[in-house]
C-alpha cells in the first residue's frame, strides 16, 4: 500500500474492487440502485416533496417510516450475503467452492453487522417511532429534533456499510471483531475501520433513540394512562430502551478502544506491551448481551398485540408480561460471560454466570404461556401478523431450549464456536425478533398508509419463511453436533455436506419469503382502492393508535384522548361510545430542520475520514456537527402552532 | 393561552432535564467502563514506566484545585441567572468558569505532552494507553463543556430573559458539577495511590 497522502489518505485507484468479478458485480449494484433511485427522484420531480416531507421532516411518524425502508433495504443486502455463504458452503466440500476464503469472510463479518446493526435496529426503531408516540395518546417524541438526529447517524453508519462494497473492502474479523485478529498486525487495511465506525457512529444515534423514548413514555403519555394501563409494546421499548442507555456506552468503548489500537497505536487488546484481548470480550458482552433483548423486547410486546388483538381478547397475565419483561431487563445485565465460558474462568465463575442464563428462560417462559392463554378459547382471526406471531410460538421454544443447553458450560464446551450456536442464535433472532418485526409491519401499516397489506401474499410470506428458516438452521444444529465449526469456507467431512445443501435449499425458500414480501408490497399498493381502510380501525384494535385516522395527522390526534382502563378503546367500542378526549386545543409542533441530516452527514465524513486517515474530511465532519448543534441552538420559532379544525385538515 | 404556553415550556424545559440527566447516566457508565479497564490495565506496565515515576504532585493540585474552583463559579454563574440578578454577574461568572476549566486542559495537555518527549506516550504500555484514555475522555468533555459555555455567553448577551437560555446554563451547570465528580474518580483511583 502507498504512503498515506494528506489529501487522500490511504485512498488511492486499489481501494476500487476490480481485484474479483464477485466484488465487481456487488460493487455496481450498490451504486446502480443509488443512481437508479437518484434517477427516478429527478425523472419524477419529487426533490421537493422528499426534502420537505422526509429528509427534513421532525414527524416521528415519518422518521419511523423511514428507519423501515433503510432496514428493509438492509435486510434484502445482508440476505443476499447469507444465501453466498450457503451457497459456498453447499458448494465447498472438498473444494475451493466459488468464493476465495478472504471473501467468504467478508461476506459473514458483513452479514452480521448489516443484519444487528442496521436491519434489526432500524427495525425496531423505525416500529418504536412510529407506534409508541400513536399508544401513549401523544402528539409528538419528547425531542423531535433528536430523533432526526439519531434517524440521521444510523443511516450515516448504513451509508458507510454500504460504501465498504464499493470503496475498499469490509473486515473479515466477523461481526464481533475480537482481538487481537482484529489488531492493525494482523488485519491491516480498511476492512475493520469500516465495521468500527460504522457500528460506533449507529451506536450514538441509537444512545439517543433511547434516551429519547424513556422520557417519551414517563413524561408524554395520555391523562389517566398510569404505568400499569400502557400497551405492552409501550412497556418493551421501555425496557428496551433502558437498556440502550445503559448497554450502548460498552459498545462505544469497547470499539473506541479498538479504534484507538488500529490507528493510534495504542495497546489495549494487543498481544504485546500489556494489552489484555479478553477485556475486549467482555467490554463487547456487556453489550452484546443486553442487544439481544433490545432487540427481542420489542417484538415480544409486538406479539403481545398482535396476540390480543387477533384473538380479540384481552390480554392474558398483562401483570406478570410487565413483570416478566422487567426482570429479563435487569437479567440480560448479568450474562455476559456466556458468550466466553471457554475463556478460562474458574468454574464457579462459569456455573454462576451458567446459571443466571438459565433463569432468564423463567420470565421468557412466563411470556409464552401468556400468548397461549390470549389465544385460548379466544375468537382468532389468521391474518398474517398473527400467522408469525403463532409460527414465532412454535420455533422460538426450540431456540429458547438450545439456549439452555448452551447455558451449561460443559455442553457449551464442547459445542463452543460451531454451527450449533449459529442455528440457536438464529433461531432466536430469525422467529423471535424479525417475525416480530414483520408481524409489526404487517400489523400497523394499514395506520401509517391507510389501507391493508395484502392477505394471501402476506401468508405466503410467512410460509416460506417459517419452513424456510426451519429448513436453514435445523440442518446447522446437526452439523454443529457433528463438530462443524462456523464460519467455514471448505471443509472435508462428507458428513456436513449434505445438511449444507438442505440450509442452503432452507435460504433458497427464504428468498421466496423475501419475494412475497415485495410481491405483498406491490400488490398492495396496486390494488390499495380495495384494501382501503376508512375506519381508522381494520384489525378490530385494543389501543388508542386506532381511535385515530389512517394515516394520522401531523399531530396524531386532534383532541387528547382521556384513559380510563387499560383497553380503553376497545371499551368505548364495546359500550358504543365515543372515544373520551380532552377539550380542543391549540399546541406547538416542530417545523422542520435540516439538523438532523447534517449531522448524519457530518458522522459520515468523521467515519470515511477515520477510516482512510483523510483527517481534514474527519475535521471537518466535526466542524459540520458541532456548527449545526450550535446553529439550531440559536434558531428561534422552530415550533409552529396549530389548531385542528381550522386548517381544514380535520377528520 | 399564555398560561397554556407557559406551562408547554415548563414541561419541555423539565423533559430536556430528564433527558439530560439519562445522558450523563449513559455518559457516567461510559466512564465506569473506562475505569475498569484502566484498573484492569494498570499492572501492565510492560518494562515502562508506572505512575511513580510520571505524576507531579505539584501539577495535579493545581488541576485538582482549578477544577473544583470552576465548579463553585458555575454554580454562582446559575445561582445569579436564576435569581434575576444582573446579566453581568452571569457573565462574568460564566467567563471565569471558562477561564479556569481552559486553565485545567493547558496544565493537563502540558503534563501529556511531557510523558509523551519523555518516552511515557499511549504507545509505550497498557497501563499509559489506558491513562491517557480515561484522562483524555475526561478532558475531551471538559473542552466540549467549554465549546458549551461560550456558546452559552453569547446567548446570554442576546437574549438574556430567555428562559430556554436559562435552562441550558442549569444543563450546563449538571454537566460541569459531573465531570468534576468524574475528575475526582481519575483523581483518587489513577494518581492517589501512585503518589502516596
């Protein structure tokens, strides 16, 4: 590699991929689809309406919006990286296969950061934003302007992802980038900057995100609706977002750190001059292990009103879910050292740490007896959200029991590091996380578009999906018996080659899943006259997001609505009533700001700055963020005030 | 519909608190996470040098003191903008509480900047890059703070019945009172036990 120059530094003519075909076609995909969607914006004249109603917009309904679209773009790029690695794995038995390993191995290191980092996150961030402020009865976030802000950061950290394909290559330290492989001595080049900054720059924004929601839900919710009457999706991203306050900052370190021993030359993981690469495993965990449940919270509270209201029945056991989710929250803090137990802890530490692994499946089991005592002799409808809430039932018990074997140190010994802990973990993530979030979109969309997705494409979604998965990862827990190790680019054991192929047939019906999601997607929106929802109302709704219209207001409801039970919309339905709601009013909202993407676009240049030591880009990205948080410090009148009914906009 | 507006920005004004207070709780783990690692590090001297042979008891007081200082002076600086004295007095608090955390970073980049020509940089050991990570995020947000407190200045001049303004500065007030308990943490778990 050349001298660093200041103007480009370590950038130069080899960061290009033309070094294979696979890289090359990745490469001009990335950027056609950029172009393409630039292309189309322009050919449509609708540079406007995307600045002033999206990129700018401080409408937490559109911010939620969009995290969905950037994670729904994510999830199709991290699919097509997991159907290579099946692929080669199929292929690879007793040969090179069709990828050199230095590939392969980007491909899972990316796999796994696009598929936590900004398909899951933005996930269930785009679902928190859009759905919490709609269940509280509040008209807007506590700050709107953060929110953008951390919209923003994630996307920057996305953009970076996204750039890795096309401008250098991605690590190949695996999502989890331990050290000291992931040390400049052994991993020089841009690959783990690239996941670094990627990951570091998302993280802020997500500190913010729940920051953001704690004081949204303690302080903004509805007249009368007391902790004990909120939506138990509202009490998950509560506890979720508790703990990305208190998780996120060991992430932030941890990389830090890492990125201070890369570029710096500093020794805090190093194998030599008195580094110490456990203590990166462990500053990872202790957030790592809490990001699981960020992540798996939410959509069990997405479970949780999906099972209600498809069953049109109360909710069963709603005291001991808030207590069950409470206490998974404050126990994911104390489990950490399961995902090291060949570190070489004494083994009390290991059967301590073993231990609170396994009481964590007491809540989680408390949970799914609620669902199945919501469901029993309840009147259930099989939409599609509920068809993945009841195929999440049946395959996520199968993850939760392999977790528990996988809490006993001495099975977990023995199984550490093969594709048995890949099937459990994607048998947690897969049924329990992404068929929640699937089930949240199929749920709410017709609230944020005003009409319904449609049925048989979304059934057929969930088919493939269901028996898709099952065929991809069942196969793995065999080989993972068997001895597998992960992350494999060829092996010579004709005993895995035939499970190989069955996940890879598995991935292969996946993306048929995918298919139907973008089938569903189309159909839908072609034939939206028929599936249009005038009711505000198509599910037969418990909680307040449907006593108002499809799509909302700016403003979400134009009289407060008043809380006097847990369900009370439902009741008012029941008793065919009105909703109860406070008296007309006038209040502010915020106009829009271009801080948020400033300060997105300002995390870029700091990160592609970092990452290829162009220190005046990253000073200057600096500049741009801390000119922006000053500037909207001074900005007067960013608030307009309005009075529904007299803008006509009133339903 | 004034009493309503003055109520909407009371209760924002108590929601940017709130928020601000789960920052520094976020912020206050970040730092935990650093001292743990620096007192996991700090035996890994690796052949170089140790605390003992770096620290100046001199230097450190005079931080210490200037630090501690400025945190009195922020508390006038809010003491007086909440009472509705003078604008002045709020200024001239505020301008000393600059002056003194901008003393505490010369005095601190000074002593990085001799363990650095004297072979005692980041690079040498473990226990230095650990050192000179928690003493340089601490010192990062002391300069944040300052970049804050300017700004602040300026907003005080313009509109000085703001009470937006107002509730930043007791913002502003949190954050400097947090890295001073910070700055005692760095002060008796790395330095203390070197120097007694």
């Amino acid at each position: 590699m050349d001298e660093p120059t200041i103007l480009l530094g370590r950038l130069g003519m080899q960061a290009l991929p033309f070094y294979s075909w696979v890289a090359l076609c990745g490469a001009l995909v990335t950027v056609g689809c950029g172009l393409g969607f630039l292309a189309l914006v322009t050919w449509l004249g609708r540079w406007r309406d995307l600045w002033s109603g999206w990129l700018t917009s401080l409408d937490h309904k559109r911010i939620g919006i969009m995290y969905v679209i950037l994670a729904l773009i994510m999830l199709i790029r991290g699919f097509v990286d997991a159907i290579m690695m099946r692929l080669q794995q199929a292929l690879s038995y007793s040969s090179e296969g069709y990828l050199p390993p230095e590939h392969f191995e980007q491909i899972f290191s990316s796999h796994g950061t696009i598929m936590i980092f900004f398909m899951a996150m933005p996930f269930v961030t785009g679902l928190m934003n859009f759905v919490v402020p709609l269940q509280i009865g509040a008209r807007d976030v506590a700050f709107p302007a953060v929110n953008a802000i951390s919209f923003w950061l994630t996307a920057a950290g996305a953009g970076l992802m996204l750039i890795s394909l096309v401008i250098g290559k991605f690590s190949t330290a695996g999502w989890t980038g331990y050290p000291p492989y992931s040390e400049v001595r052994f991993t020089p080049g841009v690959g783990v900057d690239y996941w670094i900054w990627s990951i570091m720059i998302s993280g802020v924004g997500t500190t913010l995100t729940g920051i953001n929601f704690i004081v949204t839900i303690l302080r903004k919710r509805a007249p009368g609706m007391t902790l004990m009457r909120m939506p138990m999706f509202v009490w998950t991203t509560l506890c979720a977002s508790i703990l990305i306050v208190f998780a996120f900052p060991a992430l932030t370190v941890s990389t830090a750190m890492l990125a201070l021993d890369r570029t710096l030359g500093l020794h805090f993981f190093t194998i030599d001059s008195g580094g110490n690469a456990m203590n990166y495993m462990n500053l990872f965990w202790i957030w790592g292990h809490p990001e699981v449940y960020i992540l798996i919270l939410p959509a069990f509270g997405i479970f949780s009103e999906v099972v209600a209201t498809f069953s049109s029945k109360r909710l069963y056991g709603y005291t001991s879910l808030v207590y069950a989710t409470a206490v998974i929250a404050l126990l994911s803090f104390t489990v950490w050292l399961h995902h090291f137990f060949t570190m070489g802890a004494s083994a009390n530490v290991n059967a301590i740490f073993g231990i609170a692994t396994m009481i964590i499946a007491v809540p989680t089991g408390v949970k799914v007896f609620d669902w199945m005592f919501t469901m029993y002799r309840g009147r259930i409808r099989f939409e599609p959200p509920m068809a993945f809430t009841v195929g999440f039932m049946c395959l996520f018990v199968i993850g939760g029991m392999t977790g528990v074997l996988l809490a006993i140190p001495p099975i977990n010994y023995s199984t550490h590091n093969t594709t048995f802990l890949v099937a459990h973990f994607h048998n947690m993530v897969i049924p329990g996380a992404l068929f929640g979030y699937v089930a949240g979109y199929m749920y709410w969309f017709p609230k944020a578009f005003g009409f319904r997705l449609d049925r048989t494409w979304g059934l057929r979604a969930f088919w493939f999906w269901a028996v898709g998965f099952t065929l991809a990862f069942m196969p793995l827990y065999v080989t993972g018996l068997l001895g597998m190790p992960r992350r494999m680019s060829s092996y010579a054991n004709p005993a895995w080659h035939p499970w190989l192929i069955l996940a890879f047939l598995g991935a292969c019906l996946i993306f048929l899943g995918i298919v139907s999601l973008g089938m569903q997607l189309w159909v839908s929106i072609r034939d939206r006259a028929r599936l249009t929802d005038a009711t505000g109302d198509p599910w037969d709704g418990r909680t307040l997001e449907w006593s108002t219209s499809s799509p909302p207001p700016a403003w979400n409801f134009d009289t407060v609505p008043l809380v006097a039970e847990r369900d009370t919309f439902h009741a008012a339905k029941q008793a065919a009533q009105p909703m109860p709601h406070q008296p007309a009013d006038s209040f502010d909202m915020p106009k829009n700001s271009v801080s948020g993407i400033l300060i997105g676009l300002g995390g870029f240049w700091v990160g592609f700055g970092a990452i290829w030591y162009i220190w005046w880009l990253a000073a200057a990205g600096l500049g741009l963020i801390a000119a922006t948080m000053i500037g909207r410090s001074f900005a007067e009148h960013t608030e307009m005030r309005v009075t529904p009914g007299e803008t006509g906009d009133v339903t | 519909m004034t009493m309503l507006s003055d109520t909407q920005t009371r209760s924002k004004e108590s929601e940017s608190d709130f928020g601000f207070w789960l920052y520094l709780m976020s912020d206050a783990i970040l730092f935990g996470l650093i001292f743990a690692t620096f007192v996991v590090m700090s035996p890994n001297l690796a052949g170089g040098p140790g605390g003992r042979d770096l620290f100046d008891l001199a230097n450190l007081t005079l931080q210490t003191g200037l630090l501690l200082a400025s945190s009195l002076t922020i508390a006038l600086a809010h003491h007086t903008a909440a009472n509705g004295r003078s604008i002045a007095a709020t200024v001239f608090w505020m301008v000393l509480t600059a002056l003194l955390g901008a003393g505490f970073l010369v005095l601190e980049l000074r002593e990085l900047a001799q363990f650095v020509s004297a072979g005692a940089g980041p690079q040498r050991s473990g226990y230095l890059s650990a050192f000179f990570t928690l003493v340089g995020t601490h010192g990062l947000h002391v300069a944040a703070g300052l970049i804050w407190i300017g700004t602040l200045i300026v907003q005080f001049m313009l509109r000085p019945a703001s009470p937006a303004v107002l509730s930043r500065l007791a913002r502003l007030t949190l954050f400097w009172h947090f890295l001073d308990i910070v700055w005692i943490g760095v002060f008796s778990l790395v330095y203390l036990p070197e120097l007694i």
